[in-house]
C-alpha cells in the first residue's frame, strides 16, 4: 500500500502510530516495530518523497501519505520525525487535528522543547496541554544499538509513557529523564557521542600507522579493539569502567604508560570542557529555532 485511496474514519485508525516524516530515524523505527511484531497495518506514515513512500510500504507493508494531514488521521499517537527546521511548520499545520484528536505526541527532533512543540501544536495550558514525549535517539538507533533519553509533560498518563518507550525500544536502550533542561546534557553525552569514539577510533588508527603498522592491519586493530571493549563494558553484571580499566592495568606496564600519558594530558578535563560545549551548543540551537 504506497497511499490510501479510501479516507478512513478516524476511529478505523484508533490505535495506529502516524509517523510524520519517513527518513533515517523513522526508517529504523518502523523497521524495529515491525520486527518485534507491530503490524504494519497500524502504521501510517507521511513522506513527501515518492521513493522513500514506496520503499517503506514494500519492506514495512505500512500505509504511506504524501500528506501529514492525512497519515495522522484517526492515529493516537504521533510520531514526529522530521528534521528540526520544519518541525514548526508541520506542527502548526496540524493543530487543528492536535487539538481535536489529543493524541500522544512523541518528538525525536534535536533540540526542540515541550514548550515549543506545545505552543505550535496550538496547545493551551495546564489541563489542556498536550501530551507529548520528547526524545533524544543517537544514530547507533539505525542499527537498534541506540540509547535515547525521554522526557514526558504532565499531560503524558502511564500508558502514554509506556507507548513512547515502546516506540523508542525499537531503537536500543531508553532512559527517562525527569527535567527537560537535561535533554540538553543527553545530546552532549549520548546524542553526540557516537562521534567522539568516532574521533577515538582516526586517533589510533593513525598512531598505529606512525608505529609502522600497515593501514589495513591499524584500522583493523583499533575499531575490534573499540568494538571488543564496549562489548565488556555492556556484558550483564559487567563492572563499572574504572574497575575494568584497573584490571588490564599492571603496575609499570605498557598500559600503564599509556593510561599516565592520557591523564597528564588532561583527557578527564578535555571531555568534561566536550560534553559541556556540546550541551551548551544544544541551548543555543533550541533558542535558535523558537
Ligand atoms: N538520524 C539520527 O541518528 C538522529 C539522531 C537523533 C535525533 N534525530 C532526529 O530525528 C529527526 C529525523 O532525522 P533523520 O535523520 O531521520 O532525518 P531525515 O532522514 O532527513 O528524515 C526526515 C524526513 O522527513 C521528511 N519531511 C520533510 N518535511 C516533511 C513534512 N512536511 N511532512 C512529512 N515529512 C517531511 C523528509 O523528506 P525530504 O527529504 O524529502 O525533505 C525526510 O524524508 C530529526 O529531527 C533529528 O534531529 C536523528
């Protein structure tokens, strides 16, 4: 099914997700979904691109729109995965619906508050506001290996909390978070932090390449090595890192020398300083889009 020729009654699509948005995050969601046994039936989703409509509807067997309007209808919970920039657009465009409806909105868009979503959605105050869950997915989540921080308004019932971490599980890992002024910290630790191991994994590499090691045989070395220690850190029961580094770390050992030359060097410091600036770069960027 690539688009719905039959306008449904909004009570035909009770209990149905609309996805607002169908690129890379929503992809991996649907695609989480529905391996875990959500039918594909129940999902509806709006896309302004044909080839994206018609290649989730081949593979995930969900019910595509080119239409926002259309993909919500009857749908009780929302999912907004859309870039930021035209978050506000899409969610003024579908107040009407948001305030006939009251659906559980569930944000993945970086950077973008309850408030802001509310305040589009035409929400009003206290009673009448929205129920919307805002989520901070990492990219790990295309491959279900993400971690994404969630945060609730007042208006979100248990099973509206139950419902947004169901869809997020999809992704990976998921941790709430109680004070929406944290999300800000989420994107520094978790949101970006695939890159700094990315940035981890160049450095070895290329000090395995000054040591004279083959190029192939350095970068072999240095992502199995990544991928092995994260592997320990995450085993059920694993101990916390510090222990895990003091067990591979012989007094006057080659690790040891290494260890000392990060701590010399400020490493703790350096990513305090990181994490603080990319929370810092988060607030900035939510004031930029209000
Ligand atoms: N990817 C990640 O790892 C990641 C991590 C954390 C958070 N997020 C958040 O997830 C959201 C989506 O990111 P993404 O990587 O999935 O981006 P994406 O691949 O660009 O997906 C967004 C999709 O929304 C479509 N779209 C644009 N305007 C629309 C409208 N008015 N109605 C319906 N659909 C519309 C876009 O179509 P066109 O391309 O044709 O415009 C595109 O296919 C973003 O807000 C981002 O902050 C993503």
């Amino acid at each position: 099914m690539t688009a719905s020729t039959t306008p449904a009654s909004p009570d035909s699509n009770a209990g149905s997700t609309a996805f607002i948005g169908g690129g890379n995050m929503a992809r991996s969601l649907i695609g989480g979904l529905v391996a875990r046994g959500t039918p594909g039936s129940s999902i509806r989703v709006a896309e302004p691109a044909e080839a994206a409509r018609k290649a989730l509807a081949d593979d995930f067997g969900v019910a595509t729109f080119a239409d926002g309007a259309q993909a919500v209808d009857g749908a009780d919970v929302w999912m907004l995965a859309v870039k930021p920039q035209v978050l506000r657009q899409v969610c003024e465009a579908l107040a009407p619906q948001a305030r006939a409806r009251r659906p559980l909105v569930v944000s993945v868009a970086a950077g973008i508050t309850t408030a802001q979503i509310s305040r589009w959605l035409g929400g009003g105050e206290d009673a009448d506001a929205p129920a919307i869950v805002r989520c901070m997915p990492n990219t790990p989540a295309l491959l279900g290996a993400g971690v994404t921080g969630l945060f609730a308004t007042p208006a979100v019932d248990a099973s509206g909390r139950e419902r947004a971490q169901a869809l997020l599980s999809s992704a990976g890992t998921t941790v709430w978070i109680d004070d929406e002024a944290q999300m800000d910290a989420v994107t520094g630790t978790s949101g970006s932090g695939p890159a700094y191991v990315f940035l981890l994994a160049e450095a070895m590499e290329d000090a395995a390449k000054r040591q004279g090691l083959p190029d192939a045989t350095a970068r072999t070395l240095a992502l199995q090595t990544i991928l092995g220690a994260a592997r320990m850190l995450t085993e059920p029961g694993a101990p916390p890192p510090a222990e895990l580094r003091r067990r591979v770390t012989s007094p006057g050992g080659t690790t040891q020398a290494a260890i000392e030359t990060f701590e010399e060097g400020g490493l703790r410091e350096l990513v305090d300083r990181a994490i603080a600036n990319a929370a810092e770069r988060g607030r900035e960027l939510s004031a930029a889009n209000d």
